[in-house]
C-alpha cells in the first residue's frame, strides 16, 4: 500500500490526495502528507463526502494541520466542488510554474537617497569580514552584487543608485534611478533603508521605505553617519520620534544607528539581518493561531453593524515572505481594519515577527452555505 503510494507520487507532477471528511483526519491521513510533503510536488488537498458546507465546515478546516495546504470540500456523490477542485490541479500545470534554480543566499538590498552613506556601508561590511568573493554586474549598470561570507553565511549586497528628489530637469534621470531602486528591492530579501543622521528623517526617505514595505520586504532601518552629529542623552529617543512619526507605516521595523565612517555597531548589522530573515520566513501552526485568536476574541469582542456580528471562524498562515495569513469569516465588511490591526497586534505580542509586514486576507464563508 505505501509502496504503491510512493509509486504514484514518484510518477505524477500533481497530487490530488483526498480524504473522508465523515473519518476526520486519521493515522494514514498524516503519514501520506508526510510522504507528500519529502515529494516536494504539488498537492491538491480534496475533502471528500462533504454533501453540506453548513455541518462540516469545522471539519473541512481540521485538514488544514496536515500542513500541505488547502482543503478543497467536494462530495463526489452529489458532483459537489468538482470544477473548483479541477481548476486547482490545473493551476499547476507545466506553463503555470515557476521556472530557475533557487538561489538561497540571502540578498540585502541598500536604498536611500543619495549622499547618505550606502556604498561605504557595504565597503565597511566587506572589508572587515576581508572576503569579497567577486564583484558581479547586477541588474543594471548600477546596481553591484557584493557577495561576503560573514561567520560562514554567504550574503549578497545589492547596492544602488540614490534615489533623488524629483527635479524637471533630471526627470529622466530620476526614472530610471526609482526603476533600479524598485529591481534592487524585489530582488532582496531584506532592505536597509539608509538615512543621513546629520539630514535627519525626511519625506523622500518615507518615499523610499515604501518600496520596500509595499513588497512585503525585511526592513531594517539604519541612521548612518552616527559620528558626525551631536548628541547628548536625549538624541537617540529624539530621532526615533521622528522616524516613527515620518515612517510610521512600518512601525515593524528595526532601528540602528550606525558610523560607516568609525565602523560602530555596523557588524551588529550581521545579527539584525539574520533575525529579519528567519521573521520572515517563520511559520507559525495553525492550531497556535487559532488559539490566539479565540483569545483574542474573547478579551475584545468583534465589531457589529446593523445587529449582525462579525464572526472569526478560522485562521491559518497559508505564506511566507512575507507571512500572510487567511481569516475566515462570516461578513467581510463587519472586518474592520482596525480588528484585523488587532489581531496582528496580538500574533506579534507572540512571536514578535520583527523586522518583516505580516499581510492578511479575509475571507467570507457566506451564513448560506455554512
Ligand atoms: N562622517 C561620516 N561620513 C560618512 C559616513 N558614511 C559615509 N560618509 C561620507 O558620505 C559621503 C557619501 O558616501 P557614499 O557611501 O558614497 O554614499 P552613497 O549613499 O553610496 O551615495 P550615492 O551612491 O551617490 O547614492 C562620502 O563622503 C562618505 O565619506 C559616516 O558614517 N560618517
Ligand atoms: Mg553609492
């Protein structure tokens, strides 16, 4: 039986495993997803004998801890949820997936404006640890690749261009510099967001912290040129008022403040990224989640409009990179951002994910069909 299933594994390109919603999740049920899972292939999770949504509903999401995805409910008796089920299995067709060898280095882009230090920090970074692998050509002209092996973990820097101040003559200029800045982000796993601690926190640094929180990036925020300002015992809480009131979309973010010049705390750097990545990539077990959130209901009651309550019936992460979550509820609109801001709060007091945005999606299961 098990060779058998090995067998049909080893053969096929997508894995359609169904399960008996009426027997629950079982033994045999988890040793498959086991063998699935080592496969590395794409799977189908289908629930089967699921004639109504409204009684098994419960059941159906219990499924989703064997960790190889999605349940998908169909009943092969009344030819329930079979188009959907075979929509899924051809999503995973050849043309629909994702070709090119993985490169698992972790890729640290360096943005700012220009001026503020970037190309030193990296120098610094390099120089120190004395192995600079090679200097390849990026993307762009402009963009480097520094590859540095730091405590045996190789890196990738990706330094860029400084992203300047609109201005109708540099227009152009000014396009193709936000263009390589955009590449340079997509490409990272995690940005460092350079500010001029003699400029000070201004809108264009916002402007280009928002590249990277609008992509789900690792942010770190560095103040560079920590040497060159007066400070007394106030600075620091000074500037991170300001940073946290003019970069307030990503209160997430780590805050560092360092000389490329002297070299101070610049190696602390290594360490924050090493954490940033490993947020970024966390996964947190379903029944965790579900348990912070049946507390967190439970201490603030959901919103309602119009009599009608909002009503969390599950969660699970379904991502990484950056983590994103799948709220099931009963009415979208009763989902007000700032219950969803709630319950991130309350993942975060937990697991802290910092460093990284986590994302949310709700989703409805009507009262219908429940
Ligand atoms: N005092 C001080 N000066 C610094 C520090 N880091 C960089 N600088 C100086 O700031 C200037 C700009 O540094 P770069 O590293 O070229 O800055 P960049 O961000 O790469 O600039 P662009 O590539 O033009 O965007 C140089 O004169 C550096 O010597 C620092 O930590 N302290
Ligand atoms: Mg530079």
């Amino acid at each position: 039986m098990r060779e058998q299933a090995q067998i049909a594994i080893d053969t096929a390109d997508v894995i359609i495993f169904i399960v008996d919603v009426k027997q629950g999740l079982v033994d045999a049920d988890s040793k498959v997803a086991d063998m699935l899972r080592r496969s590395r292939k794409p799977v189908v999770l289908v629930v089967n004998k699921v004639d109504s949504f409204q009684k098994y509903m419960m059941d159906v999401y219990e499924f989703y801890n064997l960790g190889i995805g999605e349940p998908h409910p169909i009943s092969a008796a009344s030819m329930l949820g079979i188009g959907d089920m075979l929509d899924e299995v051809t999503s995973y067709f050849p043309e629909h997936t994702a070709e090119g060898e993985e490169d698992e280095r972790p890729r640290i882009a360096i943005v700012g404006k220009p001026n503020v230090g970037k190309s030193s920090i990296i120098n610094k970074l390099v120089g120190e640890n004395r192995v600079i692998v090679s200097d390849i050509a990026g993307t762009t002209r402009d963009a480097i690749d520094t590859e540095v092996v730091h405590n045996g973990t190789e890196y990738v820097f990706i330094d860029t261009a400084g992203l300047r101040k609109k201005n109708k003559i540099k227009e152009e200029l000014e396009r193709f510099s936000i263009i390589r800045t955009v590449t340079a982000v997509e490409r990272a796993d995690v940005v460092l967001v350079v500010i001029d601690a003699a400029e000070g926190v201004t809108e264009q640094d916002a402007k280009i912290a928002g590249i990277a929180h609008e992509r789900g990036k690792g942010v770190i925020i560095v103040v560079n040129k920590w040497d060159a300002i007066e400070k007394n015992d106030k600075t620091i809480y000074e500037y991170e008022n300001e940073i946290r009131r003019i970069l307030s979309f990503m209160p997430y973010a780590e805050i560092m403040y360092v000389s490329a010049k002297t070299g101070q705390r610049l190696m602390k750097l290594y360490d924050m990224i090493d954490i940033v990545i490993a947020n970024q990539t966390l996964r947190v077990a379903t029944g965790v989640l579900n348990e912070i959130m049946a507390e967190a209901v439970a201490m603030q009651q959901p919103p309602s409009d119009k009599g009608k309550r909002l009503k969390l019936y599950y969660i699970t992460q379904v991502a990484v990179k950056p983590p994103t979550f799948v709220i099931f509820v009963n009415d979208k609109e009763l989902m007000h951002f700032s219950y969803t801001r709630y319950l991130e709060n309350k993942i975060r007091e937990a697991f802290g994910f910092k460093g990284t945005s986590l994302k949310f999606f709700i989703r409805e299961r009507k009262e219908k069909d429940q």
